[in-house]
C-alpha cells in the first residue's frame, strides 16, 4: 500500500472505469510524473490530486497475475479526452489522454493470468487538500 490517506476509485476490468478516469482528468494537465518502482506510479494533476496507480500483485511463487507498468506520461495541456482500453487477451491495459489533437499513452500496464490471481491495476486518488 502506498497512502494511507488515498480513496480507492476501481480497478482496470471494471465496467465503469473509463468513466471514473475521465470525471478525474478531463480539463486537467498532468504536471508531475513519479515512477515508485515497477509496478506502482503517481500521475499529479495542477490542481493537486494524486492519481495512484498500482499494478495487480498475483501469485507469489508461480507469477501468474502480476502486472507491471509499461508507461506513465505526463500531459502539459489540457486533457480533451480519455479512452481506456485493452488489447483484448487482458494482457495490456492503456489509458490514452488526447490533447491539442495528440493520443497520449498515460498510463500502460501488461502482464498475464492464468485465471486465478486477477489482471490490470488498481487506481486511487489523493485529493490535494484546499489551503
């Protein structure tokens, strides 16, 4: 666990994820990008907010269910879009934020399951406490 203080949001598989992700980056910049160690990473937004992404930790001896993260970009303008996607097998999940006409890969994690440990990462949010 990374914050004691951060909200949980979802996980990658869920159904409304693209929706959360977008409600949290639309109009936004991504100014600070922090890569904590191969599988965990903080994307700071300028109004504060911490994004924290954490790969899925499967299993300890075999690996299966382990995701690590590929890519973690910054943005400098102003998030116009957000597209969540996989690539179909559930080995590669993006998030891919548009702005001034450019497809930004944010956020990518790849990995494998073999159908018990889980798959993608979870997202949790830190909100920049107002002064």
């Amino acid at each position: 666990m990374i914050r004691d203080d951060r909200k949980y949001i979802a996980h990658s598989d869920d159904a409304h994820f693209e929706e959360s992700v977008k409600e949290l980056l639309l109009y936004r910049k991504i100014v600070k990008v922090e890569r904590l160690d191969d599988q965990d990473g903080i994307l700071t937004l300028d109004n504060g907010t911490q994004l924290i992404v954490e790969g899925n930790k499967g299993c300890g001896g075999c690996g299966n269910g382990w995701y690590y993260l590929d890519e973690l970009n910054g943005c400098d303008n102003a998030i116009t879009n957000v597209k969540c996607e996989t690539d179909g097998s559930d080995e590669v999940y993006n998030v891919f934020v548009y702005a001034e006409d450019k497809r930004i890969n944010c956020v990518q994690y790849s990995g494998g399951d073999n159908g018990y440990y889980g798959t993608g990462y979870d997202l949790y949010v830190k909100i920049a406490e107002k002064e």
